[in-house]
C-alpha cells in the first residue's frame, strides 16, 4: 500500500494580500522550533501507520515559502523520514517556490536532497498586479527562476498563476499568457481568484479600493487560458490544472482519487484509514503540544456522508470524473443513490454534464460552471 505525504511550512517573509493559507512571518529562532516539533510529530504519527502503508510515493512542500527554509534541518528530516518509511524509487518530490527566494545554489541542494518537481509561484508576470497581491519578486525573478531549473535538469516543474484578478484586463491575461508559454512549462496551475474573507485584498475589495473583472471578462479569462493551454500540447486533467502528457502532479491527483495522505506541520490535513484529521493552524500551539509529546490535532472524524460528498465534489473537478466502480468499492453503495439524480438530469440535458455507463464527468460547457453543477449535485 502506498502513501502520500504533505509537509506544511509556514514561513514567509512577506504575506500576500490574497492568500489565506496558514502562515507567519520567517524567524529563524522559531524555525529551528519548528523542525524540532515537526520531527516529534513525524515519530508519533509514523508509530499509529499500519507497516504496509509505509511506502511514500509522492512527498509535497507547500506554505508558506518552503524555499526559505533552512536545508540543514530539512536533510536531517528527510533521513528521518527514510528511518520510518520507504521511498518509490519513481518517487514524486515537489517544492513550492517563489522565484525571488531562489538561487542557483539553493536549487542544486534541493536538487541534490531529492526534490524533482519545483512549483514557481509566479502568479503574473505583470508588476503592477504583483505589487497589488503583496508578491515581492518581478519579472526577471520569474525568468531566472525557470532558467536555472532547466539548466540545472530538472526536467518536471510546474508554474502556478492566477486570472481574474483587480486590474486585470484581457491584454494583461493576454501577455501573461504569452510569458508564460515562452517558458514551455510542461505543468501549468491557472487558479480564477477566489476572494477569500480575513485577507487584505478582500478588505480593499469590500471597501470599494479594488474591483473584480466582469462576469463576462471572467469567462472570456477562462475560456483564453484553457485555449492557449490546448494549443501548447497542454492537457487540462483538472479545473485549474494542465499538463503535457507524463507530467501531471501524481500528489494531487491522489488527494482526488481519494488516496491516503499523511500531513505534517500546523494547518496540514491527513486521510488514513478512511479516517479524516488535521492539525491546529497555531505554529505557537503546534510546537507547545509537541513538547508535550502530544500530536497537535483539532479534528479526527470517519463520517462517511461527508467523505462521499468530497468524493463526488473532487471527483467532477477532474477531467476523469467520478469512476461508478471505484465509487461503489469506496462507499459500498452506487453513485446514484447518493447525488440528486432529478438535477442530475436536468444538468445532462442542458449538455454540462455526461453520466456515462462507467463514470459520470462535466462537459467542456459545463467546467466553468463545476462550483455551481456541484452544489446541485450534492444532497
């Protein structure tokens, strides 16, 4: 049996405007903390993790900055790692990265401890729009970045972006567009904002400082980026994400298959034996529990509604759609009995959904509306 793991770094020395992942800003001394209380978790959860579980095939770093971090404490936790788990040797290692936090040498030692798969936060390549989000890096960062990945061989990374953004109009999606195709990344992530409450951006939004484009800019966004995608050999496998055949992100296609996944660090979510739990999202909690020698976890459920109603919410999100088999193995009952098959209908007629006979998945029409389709589907 395999495993996915999920690390969370927090750190960051800035904090974007829109991100509302759990974070605090970089201090070395609490770092040092960090790794300490993040190798005590690794021990404890790997004692509760049946022996057969025990083979990692996918290893992802998100934040935070994980390419802040210090390598020294990440090299001493990654033989941990191998003390308590095996490693596929096809072994998937991503590591998110802000390309101003990057040089050559800090990317050949994450090379050279096993990352395989660096993910550049670039977002745009557009200054004006950087600076609105709170991103501290700039064009040449984002260039230099994706140069010294293909310099140094790293033949799999990935680039995360984002539309419908303030200030965002169709040329400046256009010429982001054009940027990033310059770059031939053979992993693209083209997230639509989502505005999400507590964050200063939806603050200055709500204040009337910042509009959002358009629905109808919105959607031509959508449509302009899932074109260029497709005219590049980039293949959409989920709603945000597009791959050249080969290269689409085996972790998080495990977290819509509904694999099992371990998550360490504070905020980190874990799936093990149809059970669902999460750690706190409180870095100064996290480290004072794990002192304690108690794992710092704030929820710990096996409602098996809930876990049917993410598969089919995670299911449709993916070019693959919701497998009728696999469902039925999952959750011992079909499909049909557990979405609004009225709606269901309603949804197929209007040609923004197909049931099939072997899966039931959304239509080209009916991905821009995936949030709304979803909704509707779930009793």
């Amino acid at each position: 049996m395999a495993l996915s793991l999920y690390i969370h770094y927090p750190f960051c020395t800035n904090l974007c405007s829109y991100c509302d992942f759990y974070k605090v800003r970089h201090n070395a001394k609490l770092e040092k903390k960090y790794f300490d209380a993040l190798s005590t978790e690794l021990t404890l959860a790997a004692d509760t993790i049946d022996p057969d579980k025990r083979k990692i095939t996918t290893i992802y770093f998100g934040g935070g900055t994980p390419s802040l971090m210090n390598l020294s404490p990440l090299s001493k936790l990654l033989e941990q790692l191998k003390s308590h788990f095996t490693f596929d040797p096809d072994l998937e290692f991503t590591l998110e990265i802000n390309p101003e936090s990057i040089d050559v040498d800090r990317l050949a030692a994450l090379k050279e401890l096993g990352v395989n798969r660096p993910v550049f936060g670039i977002q745009s390549f557009n200054t004006r729009l950087l600076r609105m989000l709170n991103r501290k890096h700039e064009l040449k960062d984002s260039f230099r970045a994706v140069y010294l990945a293909r310099a140094l061989g790293f033949e799999n990374f990935g680039i995360d972006m984002i539309f419908g953004l303030p200030k965002q109009t169709g040329r400046r999606l256009s010429d982001d567009l054009n940027q990033l195709m310059d770059l031939s990344p053979p992993h693209i992530s083209y997230y639509q904002l989502t505005v999400e409450d507590g964050t200063p951006l939806k603050k200055r939004i709500d204040d009337g400082k910042l509009r959002l484009p358009a629905n109808d800019l919105m959607a031509a966004m959508y449509l302009a980026v899932n074109i260029e995608c497709k005219n590049n050999n980039l293949r959409r496998y989920e709603i945000s994400s597009f791959a050249l055949p080969g290269y689409e992100c085996r972790h998080n296609i495990r977290y819509w298959e509904g694999g099992e996944y371990l998550g360490l660090g504070p905020s980190a979510h874990s799936f093990i034996d149809n059970r669902r739990f999460a750690n706190s999202a409180d870095l100064q909690l996290y480290i004072k529990k794990l002192i304690k020698g108690i794992r710092p976890l704030i929820f710990d459920t096996d409602d098996v509604q809930s876990r049917m109603s993410e598969a089919v919410m995670l299911g449709l999100r993916t070019s693959r759609g919701i497998v009728r088999k696999e469902f039925r193995r999952r959750f011992g009952i079909p499909i049909d009995k557990v979405i609004d098959m009225q709606n269901l209908r309603i949804l197929a007629q209007a040609d923004l959904i197909a049931p099939r006979k072997e899966r039931i998945y959304l239509t080209e029409s009916g991905f821009p509306l995936a949030d709304e389709i979803i909704r509707r589907l779930i009793k």
